[in-house]
C-alpha cells in the first residue's frame, strides 16, 4: 500500500500547486473512517482507497480528484455523511463525492445486455464532471484487480458483465486505451475463464518462438517504405486475449486460422500516400485474399477512415495493416471529436452532437498548461437532454428531459399509461407532474377503472404519452356520439312508428358514407345527419310532413329573465323558451328542444347528457335549428371549464384574455383546487359560437391554461 508521503510526493512531482495540507488531511479522514473494515483480499479497506487514489496520480490528476480517490468510499461505507466531507474538504471535493457515491449506488440495479447503452449514457449523465467519471473508472479498474477475492460467484459476474458493456466502453470513448484493455481483458477472464486461458497460453506459445515479432516486423515495414521514398511512421502492437478471441467469435474460426494477432498502422501525410503505401505494401508481401477493404474512398458510416489490407508479411507472419492519413488515425483513436483539430470543411458533418464534450475536452487538453485547468469545470454535457429512470425491477428507461411519471408509465406499456393513477418516485408518492430526475426510481400505481385524464396532455414530454392520451380521449368521444347518435335513431324510428333493424341500416351506410352502422350512429350523435336523415334513407316513404311547424323568432324569456327574442326556428309559436343550464347552447350549437311540461321548452346542445333522461319520451322532442339571420346581436350565456396553473396572476390573465375577445364574463366559480392547478366554471356572455370559439382558442394560448373546455353538465 502506499504510504501518505509517498502518494504526496507523486502529486506534488507534477503539480507542484496541489494542496498538500487536503491531501494529507483526506489521507486520514479515510484512514479514520474506514477504522478497521477489511477487504475481501484480507487487507484493510483502506488500501482501496489509497491504490484508486494511487491509480488517478498514474493519470497525472489534479489535487481535487485524488483527494476524491481517496474519499470516494466514505459517505457510502462509513459513518462519515457528504456534511463532514464538505466541512472539512470544501463544496468542490463533496460534490465530487456526491457524484461518485451516487454512480456506486445505481452499479447494483440491474444486468441486463440490452440495456447496456442506456446504462453507459446514465454514469454519463450522472458524471456530470469529468473527475467523478475518472474517480469511478479507477475505482472499478482496482475492484477488478482484486475481483478474484470476491467470494460469491455471482457477484463476481455481475461486476465483470458491468464492467464489460458499461465501464470499459466508457473507458474507450474517453480515450484511456490503458483502462479500456485492462478491464476488458479482466472482465473476460471472469467471464470466460477458458477461453482466456486458451487465447493467452496459444499468444505466450507464439511470443516464445518468435521473440521481440512486433518490434522487428515494425523496423522491417518502416525500411521497406523509406525504400520506395514513403515518409511514414508504423506502430504496433500485439492484439489483447479479449479482441482476438472477439475476432475468432465474430468470423467463427479456430486459432489455428486466426493469423494476424498483431495488428500494424501505418500513417501518412495525404490520401495519394495512403494507396502509395498500399501499393510498396502489396508488391513487397504476398496478399491474403479476402482481406482488403478500402474505407478511404468510402468511409463507413461513424466516419471511420483507413484502409485494410493483410499480408503474409515480414518473418513470414501474417498481419493486419491499416494504412490511414495522420488525421484519419486521429479520428479513430478519438473519435469524431478528433475532427477539431482538422478545422477543415467537410468534417464537420460527422459530428455528432454527443461528442460535443469530449471535443471540448480535448480542446481544453490541448489549451491548458496545468492539469487542474483542465480538469476545473469541465462538465460532461452529454446527454444532458435526456433522463434515465428506473423501474422496481431494474430495468432502465431513457426519457427526454422534462417527463414526468406519465411519460414513464407509458415507455413501459401504454396499458400501464392509461390506467396509471399515481406514481411514487423513490419511494414517495409524488404528483403525476413531477419532472424526473437522473437515477429516479419510478413505481406507477394502476388501477382497472382509471382512464386517461385529457389535462395529462398539458404536462406529458414524450410523443407516445401524447398520443396515447390523445387517441384514448377521441375513442371516449366517440363512443358519447355513438351511444346518443344510437338513441337519436331509435326514437325517431319508434316516434315514427317503423321497425329499426340492424340490416336496414346496413343497407344505407353508403349514404352517409359509413362503414359500420356504429359510424353512422356516431355521425348522427355529432349532429351531422339527423335521425329523419337516417329514417328517409331506411323507409323512403315515411311521411315528411311530421316537422313542427317552422316559426322564428318566438318571443320567450332566456335563462337570465331578460325579456327578448330568440333566434331559434322549429319553435311552435308563443312557446315559452329557456336555455338549458346543464350545457349552456350558444348559437351555432347544434341544438335540440325538450318540451317541459308547464315550462315550455328547454334548448339543449345535441351532446347534452340530460338528454337521456328524455330518450323514452320522443314525443317531447323537437327538432330546432338556430335562426341564421338572427340579427338582434342578443346575448347568450355559455359555460367553459378551465384548467388553469395555480399561481399569482392566473385569474387576472384569463378574465384579460376572455374581455379582450369581447367576452363578458358573468359568473365564476372555482370547483377543485390542488397545489398544482385549479379548475373553474366560468359563464361567459357572447353572441354565438364563433366568439367562444375564439375565447377558447385565445385561453388555450395562454401560458397559465392548462386545458379549456365547454362545459356539458
Ligand atoms: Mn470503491
């Protein structure tokens, strides 16, 4: 283990600057914390901390990320809490502890491949600063050293599986070639414990017959080219036991057929060199068939570029060569973002967005003249447009920024969605508004008898919440018209005195453009075709001459007691007439009349629930129509539900809305309040529909509007 002074004098030897004073104080506040636990190997816990620290210093980190090394296990194994830490350490180092501490924390969630990609892109978004992500990869690189201590099998894979498709990858795409190769190379021997041993006995058989092949096979490549005038530098290496045996999986082949463990580039200045190269190559060593590939005139599709030959080459070995320009192998090495240093036209349009942050930290890298200026600050802004939550088992989802516990219960099944009634988010039960959070776990609460609520729309972030909702509320709707358009029907048939049948109606859904006879009730119950419609189509002959009589402009007194005219025809003369209060017409509704005996008549919209209480009684049905060329500019009283945001001003800003479009509003009432939202019934005096119309569609823009409707009971 390494002493205190030891790991000082390592950190000081490159940053002179570091807090010597934090780090040794950290040295022991770990030592401390730590007491006398033991590490499955035996040694003291405290050895993890100080050999992850010792790892990060390999790497030349700054003060604060070794500081972090050695802390990174104290919040979450000790009694030691964050509060101590940022006592004695600053905002900086417990932010970073926090960071790590909460990376260990999802590691136990769940295993699963698939899931793999989501995974790598949660420790990313949880990293947020490039240190937790490092502190994190050197402490799963010491836990894989020591992973042979680890006495449960189980545990063992599952930290190797982990390893494998989540840390090592990472590893990769940050650019620690060292990391990546040593836990991947750990990870598949617990994994695949024979094949390992396979693939490194079959390597140590070659290594020990052939000598120092990488080295000679490198100056005897590098004499050939210098021979032909090629300025070109070679490098290789030795392939590690994981590619090679990834190499014979993939092209199902035995090692004795595996020829190119060693893998030679060979880079250039221009694209012309490239084929020169290839050329001097080709002519000098014997080809193998079936091996070359030319992703230089066409790239593949991540931006890769290089080409691809193998060749019975120098000692009589058979190798792989890639021959790439000096930027190509830029590229590959580090990815897309590489394409900053080639601030050329034309690459930028493989850049993806995802590699924003690790070109910003090669730029920093590049820029910076002390580690910790490049290490301060540097975000990791990758995905920061999405969350990722969890549900109880496990499983992973990956959400836009901004969704809530609705969004989630669709992603997992829209049946989950449309019956969810409430959610608990880590464990308490939370507003089905809330916005998610990274690394939330989310458990939906159903129920059989829940539907979907039409304000959900106002709050849900994904596409498919949407329009689940959206296709959940027209289906509710659609049914309501075929039912009342069902009813229409069978009461104009029986006031009629003719028989309905199912195969009559059939026989005329072509008139009206119908498939099923459940469209034409529908089409009947939205009011676009009336139930004598329907009746004259079945039974041609029926008398037409049964319409009230047409009589407009019936004096009557309306619902506010002002005496006045009432644009309405159908009406038979000197009937008193009154707006229903239940669904509040306006002119333009399509309207219905209901004879009340002693009262008179009562206007109802089509789609009026109280009408159902009069279905067995046609006769008091009238069929009446709203008087176009009504002129008398009256007054009618509509009603309207509002959903509105629970917040100062809301009131003021929908009552602004409404009096500019030149509503009045005459009645206000507020029917259920939450911490969120409340709903209210407002009445508001217009002309007709079109200037409701225009007020809902004026509401529904305002900010604080969560969801307007007209008001049906
Ligand atoms: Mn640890």
């Amino acid at each position: 283990m390494m002493r205190q002074y030891e790991l000082v004098e390592r950190v000081k030897s490159y940053d002179p600057g570091a807090d010597e004073d934090a780090l040794n104080r950290a040295y022991v506040f770990s030592m401390k914390a730590h007491g006398s636990q033991l590490r499955a190997s035996g040694d003291p816990y405290f050895s993890h901390p100080v050999e992850v620290a010792g790892i990060l210093s390999g790497m030349k980190l700054d003060g604060a990320s070794i500081i972090t090394g050695l802390l990174h296990d104290t919040v979450e194994d000790t009694v030691a809490t964050l509060k101590d830490v940022r006592e004695m350490f600053g905002d900086e180092i417990a932010r970073l502890v926090d960071g790590v501490t909460k990376l260990s924390q999802i590691e136990l969630q769940s295993d699963k491949s698939r899931q793999a990609e989501n995974f790598r892109k949660l420790v990313l978004a949880m990293s947020e600063d490039i240190r937790v992500l490092l502190v994190k990869l050197a402490d799963r690189l010491h836990n894989m050293r020591t992973l042979d201590y680890v006495k449960d099998e189980e545990k063992r894979k599952r930290i190797a599986r982990e390893t494998m498709e989540i840390y090592a990858p990472l590893a990769e795409r940050i650019g620690i070639r060292d990391w990546k190769d040593e836990l991947e190379d750990r990870a598949f021997r617990e994994l695949n414990g024979d094949a390992h041993a396979s693939v490194t006995k079959r390597l140590d058989f070659l290594r020990s017959r052939g000598g120092d092949l990488v080295g000679q096979v490198i100056a005897e490549l590098h004499r050939t080219l210098a021979e032909s005038g090629l300025k070109a530098d070679v490098s290789g290496r030795e392939k590690t036991p994981y590619s090679i045996w990834r190499k014979m999986q993939k092209k199902n082949i035995g090692f004795e057929q595996l020829s190119d463990i060693m893998a030679f580039r060979i880079a250039v200045d221009t694209v012309e060199d490239c084929y020169r190269a290839l050329g001097v190559i080709h002519a000098s060593y014997r080809v193998v068939p079936g091996r070359f590939k030319d992703y230089v005139s066409i790239a593949k599709p991540n931006g890769y570029r290089s080409i691809h030959t193998g060749v019975i080459g120098p000692q009589n070995q058979r190798i792989e060569i890639q021959i790439r320009t000096r930027e190509m192998h830029e590229v590959a090495e580090y990815g897309v973002a590489a394409h900053w240093r080639y601030k050329q036209a034309g690459a930028a349009t493989t850049e993806g967005k995802q590699y924003r942050w690790l070109r910003q930290l090669l730029e920093i890298l590049e820029h910076a003249s002390e580690p910790e200026e490049f290490l301060e600050h540097t975000k990791l802004e990758m995905f920061s447009d999405q969350v990722f939550c969890f549900s109880p088992k496990g499983d992973l989802y990956a959400l836009p920024q901004g969704a809530t516990p609705v969004d989630f219960a669709y992603a997992v099944h829209s049946e989950v969605g449309n019956t969810c009634v409430g959610a608990k988010v880590n464990g308490r039960i939370m507003p089905l508004r809330t916005q998610l959070r990274n690394g939330d776990q989310v458990d939906i609460i159903t129920s059989k008898a829940q539907t979907p609520s039409p304000t959900w729309e106002s709050f849900v972030a994904t596409g498919k919440a949407r329009a689940c909702i959206r296709r959940f509320v027209r289906s509710q709707q659609r049914s309501q018209y075929v039912t009342l358009g069902r009813e229409i029907v069978a009461k104009t048939f029986r006031q009629e005195g003719y028989e309905l049948t199912e195969k009559a109606l059939k026989g005329v859904l072509k008139n009206f453009d119908c498939g099923e006879v459940d469209d034409l009730y529908a089409v009947v119950g939205e009011g676009q075709h009336t139930g004598r419609e329907v009746l004259w189509a079945v039974f041609p002959g029926a008398r037409k001459d049964r319409q009230p009589k047409v009589v407009p402009l019936t004096r009557a007194r309306n619902r506010l007691g002002k005496d006045m005219a009432v644009p309405i025809r159908g009406l038979i003369a000197g009937m008193a007439v009154h707006f229903a209060g239940c669904c509040h017409p306006l002119p333009g509704d399509r309207i219905v009349g209901i004879v009340v005996t002693g009262k008179g008549v009562t206007i109802h919209t089509i789609d009026c629930e109280t009408l159902e209480g009069f279905a067995e009684m046609p006769e008091r049905w009238l069929d009446v129509s709203w008087d176009v060329d009504d002129e008398t500019g009256a007054m009618h009283v509509g009603r309207i539900h509002v959903v509105v945001a629970n917040e100062p001003g809301s009131l003021a800003a929908i009552s602004t809305v409404i009096g500019r479009d030149g509503g009045n509003i005459s009645n206000l009432k507020i029917i259920h309040r939450s911490i969120d939202f409340f709903e209210i019934l407002i009445d508001v005096e217009v002309t007709d529909l079109k200037q409701m119309t225009n007020i809902m569609a004026a509401l529904r823009a305002t900010r604080v509007v969560n969801s307007v409707e007209r008001a049906r009971s």
